[in-house]
C-alpha cells in the first residue's frame, strides 16, 4: 500500500506538543471501560485547547459484548448517552464504526466512520487533523487502506495494545 511520504521535518514537527487550539476525531471503544466517558468529557470540555469534529463507535469483543459488533454498537449507544447528559447533540457528530475486525492486512472494513473520517482528513491540508484512538484502530486502519493520502494529514494518537497469551 503506497502511502505519501512525509518530509522528515514535517514528521518530527507532528511529533512536537500541539500549541495551539486543535482539531480532532475521537474513535472509541467507549462501553468497554469508565476512561473512555472520561476523556471524551475532558475533550468536549476543553474548547480552548479541543475542537472536536467528530466521535466514531469502535468495535470490541469481551465479556461486555457478544462480539465486535454488538461492542461497537453499545459504544455508539453509550457515547450517545453521555451526550445526552452534556445536553449535546449527537446527530451528525457520532458515527457507527466497524462491526466486525479486519480479516488481514489489506481486508477493510467499510463504515459511516470510515467516510466520515476521510472527508474531514481531506478538508485539513495546512492543520493536520488528530485522530485519537482509544480502541481497536480498525476505522483508522480502514479509513487509511481506502484513501492512503490521509496519512498526510492526519496524527494518530493511540492508547491501546492487545493482550498476551
């Protein structure tokens, strides 16, 4: 998969502490854990510093789920729920996301997220868009194997990692 190459400058300065008001996308995994109400609250509540676009439901499968896409879906209820009680709407600003894990490497999984998050990486050409991931990236992933010109413009933030058996 032929992704764009950054400059090495323009990678490093991506790297550097924001310092100024930005702008980001939240995919999350939110009924999984209590952290994920938290940093979305943190977010939405920090318009000085955080502007955020949109929240995209993530896929998870444990004991809370019956598999990834019932996960997902409890996600987007939750997070839709915690609008309710910031007296936000959700219309238009939360969108489902995978409802199932990618099979392999190139195998994507196409959702409301996925064209979502590429329609809005491909509005930031001078600000790159955040991307923060506190689930399962395959939205992320998704979005990137669908159109490999948003590594430009995007920073992944990602809180995550897999268990080891």
């Amino acid at each position: 998969m032929p992704f764009p190459k950054l400059a090495e400058s323009t990678r490093v300065a991506r790297l550097e502490s924001p310092t100024s008001t930005i702008h980001m996308v939240i995919d999350t995994d939110t009924y999984n854990e209590i952290d994920d109400q938290f940093a979305i609250a943190y977010a939405l509540l920090s318009p000085e510093r955080i502007v955020v676009e949109a929240i995209y439901a993530a896929p998870f499968h444990n004991d809370r789920s019956t598999g990834p896409g019932d996960g997902m879906r409890k996600s987007y209820d939750e997070i839709v729920r915690l609008l309710g009680r910031m007296n936000r709407p959700h219309a238009g600003f939360v969108h489902t996301g995978a409802s199932e894990w990618m099979s392999g490497p190139d195998e994507l999984v196409h959702s409301p997220a996925v064209d979502d998050l590429i329609a809005r990486a491909m509005r930031h050409e001078d600000e790159p868009l955040y991307v923060v991931a506190i689930g399962a990236p395959t939205n992320i992933a998704s979005a990137l194997l669908l159109k490999p010109e948003i590594s430009s413009r995007i920073v992944v933030v990602w809180l995550g990692g897999h268990a080891t058996y």
